[in-house]
C-alpha cells in the first residue's frame, strides 16, 4: 500500500432510492424507500463501514413542481419521504462515528430553530452534525409559507449571510466552560457566562443566549452549494465545505482554485475549506456491464420527466418548445443562474437536442458521471483529487443500497490501495474526519455588521 | 386481579433531571442530564417497560428569564439542553411501543415545518408520534424571533387555532392510499391524488400538499395545555389529548367536566378527548419517609430560584416586595391569566407570605403534589381518575431516573393489581393506546374559515 500526501473525503448522498431520476423503479430499489427506516439505517452502516466522512441529505421545503403528470412518476422531487433533522436523529442513535449532514433553508427556518436542532443533533451525535445551508430556489417551497414566488437572488443570499452569522453566534453564545453543574455551591452555570447576542439586523433580530450549550464540534460543520457569485462569496467567508458540480476536469480546476483564492480575504487559509463535487459512479465488472446497466436506467425514464426536470434548470417552460428541436437561447432568471450558463453551452458544444440534453442530465442532473469498473472509476476520483479539483467527493449512487454497497465493496478497497483514502476513523467528529480544527467561541469568524432594521420573524408586520 | 371499566392512561413528563426545581442537586441526578443521550435512553426505557403511554417534553424556544442570579442556580429554564423533536427522533430508534409526545409553538414555528417534522417522527416511530401544541407565553422566547414582546393572548391563540387547521389539512393532504410506487406502470402515486390545501388565512399562506406521505396515525396526537377560555376552546376543537394542571378534586372535577360538556359544539364526543393532569409524585416505603424525602429537596432550594419561578406566574416583578409579606393584588396580565387567579386565590386560603408561596409552587410548580406511599399514591390517583376529574395522569417524577424508576416498580404494579392500569400494550400506536381511532383523511375536523388577508411568513413585509 502506497502512501499519499493527502486523503480523500467522501460522502453518500443518499436521494431515498438513489441519484437517478428512475431509480425507483430498479428491480433492485426499495421503491418505498423514502418512508422505510430500515433502508437508511442499512445505508449508514454501509457507509459507515466503507469509512465515509459522512452522509449528506439533500431537502426541498415542499414538492417541487405542478406538473403533475411527471411528479406522479418519480421518487425525486421531495414528494413522499422523512424529513431530514428528524432521520439524521434517528440515524445518530444507529452509528458511531460516520458524520450527518442536513440540508435547512435559512429562507424559511428562523435561525434560532436552525442553530437549536443542529446543536442539539451534535450532542446527540457526540459532534457529527452538518448543516448544507441553501436558500431554496424554487416557488413551489416560497409558496408553502406565505410567498407567491421566492425572494430574489440577491435577498436570498444577503439574508442566508445574516442567518449564518446569526446562528454561529449563536452556537458561540456560551463558553465551553460555562456550565458548571456544582450541586455543592448550587451554581448550575457560570452567571458571567451568560451572554444575550443581541443581534439587530437587516433580516433578523434575535437575543439569544441559544438554550443549548456549545456543541462538541464548537460548531456543526457548515456546507454549502453555491456555485453563483454570491453563493461563492458566502462559502469563502463562512463554509467548512461545499457541496459542488462540475463536468469536466478544467471546470472542477477552475471552481476549486477561484474558491480557495477568496479564502485569505476572510482571513482564511485554503485548507479550511473541503470541496467534495458530486460523482454519479455507474459501475461494472466491466466497461460494457457499466455501460448496460446505465442504459437499462436510462430507459426507465419517462420523456415527460426528464423535460420536467431540465424545464426549471433552464428557467424556461419547455411546453412551448419542439422537444426535438434546439435548445434555445434563456433569459438569466432568478434561479440557480450558474447553473443555467452551464447546460445551454453543454447542449451547444454537444449539439443536443432539448430532449437529448433533456434525457442526458435527468440521470445524474448536473452531476459528473463516471460509467465504468471500480478501477476506471479510481482512476477518474484519483485525477481529479490530484489535478486540483478537488478535496474529495460527494458519492451519489444511481440506485440505493447496491449502489452504495459496489462503492464501498470495490472502489474503496482500491482507493486505499492507492493511499488516497483512510483504512480506519481516526477521530470520532465530523470535523476530526475532515481535519479541521474545532473552532473555540468567538474565533476565527467573521461577523458582518448589520445593515439595517430587522424585520420581525413569524410575526405580523 | 380485579377488573375496572375504565382503564388509567400514564404520562412520563421528562424535565432532564425531574420536575422539582432542584432537582439537579439531589445527589441520585444526573446533573448532565440535559445533554446526556444515555440517561434519556434509559428513562424511555424505564416508561416503557411501564407500560407508560408516552413520554412528553415540555420546551421553551430559549432561555426563559434575565435573572442571572435565579437562572444561574437552576436546570429546567431550558437552558441547556437537547431540543425536543431531535431528542424524540433519537429515542424513536431505541424504543418500540411508547409514544413520544414533543412541545412546538405555533408561535415560532411555520405550520408546514411542524406539520412535517411531526408527520416524519410518525413514520420514523412507527406511529407514535404527538404534538404539544403550545402557543409561547413568554417575552424572552418572543425576542429571540424578532418581537419586542410576545403577542396578545387573543392573538397568539387565533394564530394558533389557524395553525392547527393548516397542519391538520397538510397532513390530510395526501390520500392513504396516494402512493401507489408501481415499478411496472411507473406511476409513484395516483396523479389525481396530488391536492394541494392553498389555504389562505388570516397568519398563514400554505399552498401544499406536504411532501411526506399521511402519516401511520393519520395525523398525530394533538396535545394542548391552555386553560383560559380561549385555551379550552381550541382543546375543545382540536386536542386529542389535554395537559392540565388541578390542585384538588373539585378543580379536576371542574376543569375536566367543563372541557368534556364543549365537545359537542364540535361534533365530538367526550370520549375523543383524554385529559391527563400533572402529578408530581414523592414516593416512600412509609409517609414519613416520602416526607422526609421531600424536605430534603425543598432544602435545596436557594430562595432566589423560588421567587423567579413565582414573578412569571403572578405576572409581576417580586424585587419590590418583601419577600416576607403577603401577596400583592396582581393585575390580569398577558400571561396565563387563568394560572395568575389560581394562584393568588390559593396564597389568601393558605395565608402564605410570598416566599412562603414561592416556595410551596418552585417544588412541583402549579402540579398536584403527592407525598406518600406507593398505596396512598396509588389511592389519590384512583380516586381522581374514579370522580371524573381525570383519564390518567402525566407523571412529574421529582428526580429523575430514581422518581420514575420508583413509580413503575412500585406504583405501577398496585395500579395493575386493583384493574386500573394495562398489564401489556396491545397497540403499537399512541392513538392504539389511547383508544382513539385512527381519522380518515379530512375526516371529523372542522375546518375554521379563514378570516382576513394572509401575512408573509419569515419574508420581509
């Protein structure tokens, strides 16, 4: 076994059946995963026993669409399935050591409630929460609490800066030391250590202290998703991860090194910063097994499905449009505006149809994939890894548990071979598998100052 | 073994180290207890090798009080500790039968969230989910959501009336049959059973449906506390279950046939409601023993402590007062108005000084204390139970696990002798131990019309 200067992280990201947007229907898919416990609690173990970081679920605060015709016929659009605090509590009490990430919205979660149920996922877990903080990009969530449509871009990110700021406050607002717990004196905290934030801001006010005390990672690990200027920015400043896609070699370069070079103006070193992009691994015995089990996938999809997913990427209503014609040409909406630049080059370089782009993102949607055997796939893992693209991977397998069980059966054992992956936990927190150092209260954050009156939160105005 | 009509329904009221305000000195607690997951394992255990219906966490949505020197000396502020839905989720894992009854404000929360945390620690239980619908009565908690102070009482409590209308459609919002997950048709549920609620109310906004399929009790149990007028409607209304608190008989009596004579205007039988008041229960193998037990607590009390509890409840700030004097005459405030007149009318029949009061309510607070053996406990409890003054009781054990562990190994086992009590579970959902059918969706819950133009929740105005 090989030695290698630094190692690989990895997470399971666990949609209920798996990453294909037909999974469900795979012979071999418990197609009634999203409600079935034991199915997550398998998952963990296995992803547990192949060593992984952690296990990251994604969220949507409603059912993503109205087109009804192809919501009926998938499992991915958040439709029918646990929420994810209450299944990574439940999932704590099952594991170990393999960290649990959810997905919360700082548009519609107020931040005291988010900075609570995460400390408390962290005691629970003895310090293996994380929070993916996204700001839900999508009308269908904004209209589950009170909104016609969701916020602008814009607000939405200077309000999830707010939140994080608000929350790692929070999170801070009682020493490591503060709880005494002296039955002899009758001093059940130190009375100094009691510390309102007194936070006054453009979107929030809150007083704090949080009734939970400092959680055992200091603070839960935070990731984030976003690939737009703003979102870029937030992650410099505040994230311990993210949670990324890229294509191609050059693209995943180009993400990785423009992020880690916004890291000093934070005061930040590029280290503090793990950056996992997605991977959708197909694999094979061989190349042509690969190949055929994608394909037989692939044929599981409904046309109407895949036109539905590619509909809010692009922006655009495709009902409008000729599914086998070109795709045309989209106004930078509100949305994810990133992503939108990236699919109309990818159909114009590939020459795609809207159906063929259609039908060639709804498998892995924006992902990398990678179709081939455990040893091709090391290999393309182990490029990226040292070609600067990144500090390990997301692992979105197409079809849950065999998916996840292949990896960790096939690929890791060859990944360690390599030298490029642990062959043993050697720390108990999220932040221990990371390597990042557990922050005391008050360090190495930096706090914005509040911009302008608060708006009061769940009230009426 | 003889047998009993009607049978008991039991509690376990879970304070992390018990219900008596100091608790966490006694030398058997845990002083930890608040963020030790193992002492919470146990305790669940404990219940339900009981036989105990549920378990129920009160909760506060921050630390309640700015007396540094009373809080300082205290552990159930909720100052720091597990918040419940995640400590529920946790315990879910680890138990099979009991129900797990979680505190929410409608308050503080979005409907959608609660109606799908609570929907998700359904499905995850296996049933055995409740709600605690409270409305947050408390300034402090109010500051850490944007408000100066809480809101009215008449406010709080229409908010929360609507909320429970929302929550209980979002939960009806999927047939029990909506999920059909046919691999052959590739149909994942019935398209016509896709409904979204678009309520339209006065506080709320919710277009749903909810994204998690109806949960295994159809909705979950619906607890409520209020005892105000405005309180005993919405029981009346919406509450499968009531928390209450009776000092004697005729106020048990009272309560309980006032709530049961309003179910009717709801198209409810008396039958649909459990009513189970608090009891704070200080077992000994003789009187003079429980006794003996209970003085060694109250000794613990630092009198600072006692009178912070006492301020809230009158409503009035006791720094101006002597301690050593009568109890002032309290203006009905924003506060628990029916809790104030209790009260000060049990201060002028006792004739108690201030302290005096203070003291005599920070033990159990307003709860119905019995100090004595497992037969006296036993005889007060039946006595209740058997002049329609209670269905059961939510047991407040002083010090935790010794109080409960003393109840289910002494009390419990001469409650099952006399008939009163289950001597096995024979459901496996809280409604299959509460004896209250499992509703069809949109069944038996009338639907308060919404009154005025919604408000935006957690966007700006």
């Amino acid at each position: 076994m090989s030695t290698h200067p630094r190692q690989m992280h990895l997470g399971a990201f666990l949609y209920p059946t798996g990453h294909h947007v037909a999974a469900w229907r795979h012979p071999q898919a418990a197609a009634d995963a999203g409600i079935n416990l034991g199915h997550y609690q398998h998952l963990a173990h296995v992803a547990e026993r192949g060593l992984f970081d952690l296990i990251f679920l994604a969220d949507g605060v409603g059912v993503r669409g109205d087109n009804v015709e192809a919501l009926s016929r998938t499992a991915i659009r958040y439709t029918g399935q646990f929420e994810p605090i209450t299944l990574l509590s439940a999932l704590s009490a099952v594991t170990s050591r393999i960290g649990l990430v959810s997905t919360i919205s700082t548009t519609y979660t107020p931040p005291y409630n988010i900075a609570r149920q995460m400390a408390s996922l962290d005691w629970i877990s003895g310090g293996r929460a994380g929070w993916n903080l996204v700001t839900s990009a999508d009308d269908f969530e904004a209209q589950n609490f009170g909104l016609d449509e969701q916020l602008a871009h814009a607000e939405r990110y200077a309000r999830a800066q707010e939140a994080v700021d608000v929350i790692s406050r929070l999170w801070d607002s009682w020493e490591d030391d503060a709880f005494l717990r002296d039955k002899e004196s009758g001093r059940y905290f130190r009375p100094e250590a009691f510390q309102p934030i007194n936070h006054k801001g453009r979107f929030f006010r809150v007083r704090g202290p949080l009734n939970v005390p400092r959680p055992p990672q200091g603070r839960p690990v935070i990731f984030q998703a976003g690939a737009s200027e703003p979102g870029k920015q937030l992650a410099a400043r505040t994230a311990d991860a993210v949670f990324t896609a890229a294509q191609t070699v050059p693209e995943g370069q180009e993400y990785y090194s423009d992020l880690k070079r916004r890291l000093p103006d934070y005061g930040r070193r590029p280290e503090d910063i793990i950056v996992m992009p997605g991977v959708f691994p197909v694999i094979g015995a061989t190349r042509a097994e690969a190949e055929d089990k994608f394909a037989r996938l692939q044929d599981l999809i409904h046309p109407e499905v895949a036109l539905s997913h590619l509909s809010p990427l692009l922006g655009i209503d495709l009902k409008d449009h000729d599914p086998h014609g070109p795709v045309p040409d989209v106004p930078m909406s509100n949305g994810h505006v990133a992503r939108q630049a990236l699919l109309v080059a990818r159909a114009r370089r590939d020459n795609l149809s809207i159906l063929e782009l259609a039908l060639s993102m709804a498998g892995a949607r924006r992902h990398w994939q990678i179709v081939g055997t455990p040893a091709e796939i090391t290999d393309s893992l182990q490029e990226r890894f040292e070609a600067g693209a990144a500090d390990g991977f997301n692992i979105m397998s197409p079809v849950l548990p065999t998916g996840l069980e292949e990896f960790v059966d096939t690929v890791v054992p060859e990944l360690q071979r390599r030298g490029l992956y642990r062959t043993g936990y050697t720390g108990s927190t999220l932040r221990d598998h990371f390597g990042l150092a557990r922050p005391a209260a008050h360090e190495g954050f930096s706090y914005a100052e509040p911009e302008a009156p608060h708006v009061a939160y769940g009230a009426r105005a």
